[in-house]
DNA sequence: TGGCCGACTGGAACACCGTTCCAGACCCGA
DNA sequence: TCGGGTCTGGAACGGTGTTCCAGTCGGCCA
C-alpha cells in the first residue's frame, strides 16, 4: 500500500537500466531537493515552502521536482527523518539508561527548537519514516533500563507522546510569532490574557499566569520527562530498581 | 493584539446601534456557521471543509460567512472549542481527584476519537481559546490531589502536553485511513511494515510489532496517564501522599 | 408614510497553491 | 548517426482562502 508514484518507477526503471553517473555536476537530485526544501523551512518557516519557491531556489521548474519526489508530503517527509535521524545518532550514546533518554529527549526538543516545522509535521504524519527511528531510540534504553517486556509498549508510548505533545506545540507557538520576533514577548502576552480570565471560572489559570510568563521551556519539558521516568521506575521489578540494570 | 476584524467591528457597531433581534428565522449566525463546520468535519473530514462547501450546506454565498468570522482558523478555534467546552462540563465532577483527572483526560480522549480534527486543531493552534479550558480542567484536580504550589505549571503541564500529543497522533492515524475503513487493519499494515525493518538497527521496535497491532488505543492511552500521575505523586510531600486530599 | 442608512447577503473575482501535462533537451548504447 | 529513455522547465488545471462590492432587507426618523 502507499506507494508513491514517482519513486516507484524510478525504481522500476533503474533496475532495467544503466547504474549511471551524475549527468551534469549541477543535476538535480532527491538529495538536494530536500536540503533546499530544508534551508527554505528554517529560514522562512512552512508556509513558504511552496514548488514554486523551490523550483525558484534551485532554478528549475515544479515538474522537474515531481520527477525526483511524489508530493510534498513525501518532502516534509523526507526532510523531517533527515532531522529526526541526525538526532538519534548524535544523542544518548554511552550513558546510564536513564541519562540516555532524557539525552535523546533533549536532542528532539533541541531540534524542534531550531526546526519547528519538524514538530508539526512529527504531529501530523510521523507513521511514515521517523516513527520507528524515535521509537528505536527511546524504547531500547528503557530496555536497558530494566522495564519488562510486558511495559515496553506503553512506556515507550508514554515518552514518545510526551515528546510529540511538546512538539507540536512548540510548533505552533513558532508559528503564532514569526521567525523575527522572540518568545519572551509572546509568553507574555498569553500570560496576561490568562490573567485577565473569568476569576470564577479559572482560578487556577489565572494563579498559574505568572508561571507561564517567565518559566523556561527546555527545563519543564526536562521536568516532564523526569515525571514519566519515575512513573516508569516505580513500577519497576524490585531487582532493577537499584542500580537501573539488570 | 490579535484581533479578528470583522467581530472587532461588529462589537463597535452593536455597541453604537440598536440591541435588535433576529432579522430572519434563518438568520445566518457564527453559532449556526460553526455547528455547520462541525457536521462537514464529522461527517466528511478536515479536507472537506471550505468556504465553499460551507456556503452551500447554509444556502449562501461565501462573504457572507466572513462578514460573522474572521477567517478559516477562527472557524476551526470555534468549533474546537465548542467540542472541549462540553468535556470539561461534562467530565470530572465530584468524584476523588486522581479519578477526576483520568475522567477528563479519558473525556478529551473519547471525544477526539469521534471528532478526530479536534486532535490536529489542539496540536496547531489551541492557545487561542482551549488551553484555558484544559489547563483548568487538568490543574484544579491536581492542586485538590495535594500537588504544592512550586509543581502544579510542571505537573500540568506535562499531562497536558501527554494528552495533545495523543491527541495529534489519533488526528494523523485517523487522517491516514479516511473514515470509511477501521483502525485495526491499519495498524495492522503498519505492524507489518515494522517487522520488515532492518533487524540490525530496529530490534526494539521489531520486538513491539506485535504489541502495535492488537493493542487497545484508549487502555494505553490510561496507563500513560497513570505513569505520569504516580511520577506525580511519587514526588508529593508525605502528609498528601496517604489520602489523597490535603 | 416615505426615505435613509447601516446590517447583512451572495456571488464574482483575485492571488496563490499542489499537481499534471507535455514539448523538448540531453546523453547513452547500438 | 540515430533512437529512446532520462530528465528538465514552464504552461495549464482545478481548487483554495480571502476580498470586493452591488444589492437587499428592515427598523428608525422626518
């Protein structure tokens, strides 16, 4: 199922024909069409990333992008398990288990921080590629950490929702203020319309205002992760609980 | 800042003209246009839903709808909105904290399961008019479970962020496979898919495969839940801990 | 009662999007 | 030299969100 057009017959097509050389030095490729695509996303965020801007960047027309790619969602895509995959092989090697996933946790945080369209794209269609990369990455160091194999599934699960939660949101706040403007500003501004709140009806937003103003992301995703993480250990067997392996 | 034109002037307009009633019995509304957008997005998904559609199913034409909203993503806050508003009246009331907690979260979880664009509006834009709602909804409960004051933006924060990336992920499962076809040979294919992976560098997500495909949405959805609130309670001072009230 | 004016309507028009189509350029093996 | 597959670039298509505006309706004032 799910098979792309494009690709599928390059396929086809390589196979019967000759494994050839790049054809001219500036021939368009996969590759470079997805590292435009990329540049474009980080510099001008997603809306700008249309074919027409890309077949402007790279001095082409929209046609000959569809050759090498079946649609743009196959492009975000691809540029979003280049991201996700730069991410698992550089974080959480070498560590304690419980060191490395908040390592590889901090890794995607710190990646959608400089990439926010990576956290809307893991938020609307992450089955295709990056998935099983994240999964990987998380779920083998709770292995290692010593969780059950009757618990893997949900507390992989658990993290990995966690972290797509965040994403997505730190998405969509990248997309309320543009790429100039900073996110102190823009917190406070939300922080003062929570304060301004029916006093009946959400008392508990309005105490919580102040908080939201000048706390720090990276830290209360980290503190978010420690929560589920202890949430995990303590349903740990009592033999791993101690030293976090088994 | 942030204001929509069209209701920023009609709020002016009202206030210097006549407090009148309805011009007409059918009389064209934002609370009729949303509960219009509500029906196509139920019945026939996100990509169904455009000013055109929308003009039809109300017998008008599509300027007509921009003179009552502001434009597509205040329709979409509107109608996400209303489907959470009646969550948290509905949900979580009365009951002991920690169940009250669940209760709201399983509500947010059953109703986005049957209203599957709620999930991807809450993961692209739901600090408009939502977030207020959750994080009252959520945070209340917790302060009554004897959460101290220093922990409620994190704890909430991390069951809120928990429950939007589930949220985003039902959006995207239930986007992938239209609203004809059931989840169980979706996930199916997918499992499929993840055995196929190179056992080299996938043996975890390999090993989970099986899990993938048999597994209940909404129970895992619950024991993610659980994990985070006994982290949350693991780090609850002692005289809390026993009852469950302060 | 007649006219006025603002609230509201409906459909045409605009700019732009993803995608498709296709005529040609290019380069290889025969 | 030639033929055909690989690859290109730009025009064209259908559809979108949004704007624009001529016109309708109904309560108010002279």
């Amino acid at each position: 199922m799910l098979e792309h057009r494009s690709s599928h017959v390059k396929l086809v097509r390589m196979a019967s024909g000759t494994q050839r050389g790049e054809r001219r030095a500036d021939a368009l490729s996969k590759r470079r069409i997805v590292e435009a695509a990329i540049a474009i996303l980080d510099a001008e965020g997603e809306r700008a990333l249309t074919f027409r801007a890309l077949a402007a960047r790279l001095a082409t027309g929209s046609g000959a992008i569809y050759w090498h790619v079946a649609n743009k969602d196959e492009l975000l895509a691809a540029a979003t398990d280049d991201v996700i995959a730069r991410v698992m092989t550089d974080a959480g090697d070498g560590t304690e288990p419980r060191e490395a996933v908040r390592a590889i946790a901090l890794g995607m945080f710190d990646a959608i921080d400089v990439h926010p369209w990576v956290g809307a794209q893991l938020s609307r269609a992450p089955w295709l590629t990056a998935m099983p990369r994240i999964f990987e990455g998380i779920g083998s160091r709770l292995q290692a950490l010593g969780v059950p194999e009757e618990a893997w599934f949900d507390s992989t699960s658990a993290l990995v929702n966690y972290v797509l939660g965040v994403a997505g949101q730190n998405a969509a706040n990248a997309r309320l203020h543009g790429p100039g403007t900073d996110r102190a500003a823009f917190l406070g501004a939300i922080a003062e319309q929570w304060e301004r709140l029916d006093a009946a009806r959400y008392p508990f937003v309005r105490r919580l205002a102040g908080r939201l103003a000048d706390h720090d992301d990276r830290e209360q995703f980290l503190a978010g992760i420690d929560l589920i993480l202890t949430g995990i250990e303590a349903a740990l067997p009592d033999r791993a609980r101690q030293g976090g392996h088994v």
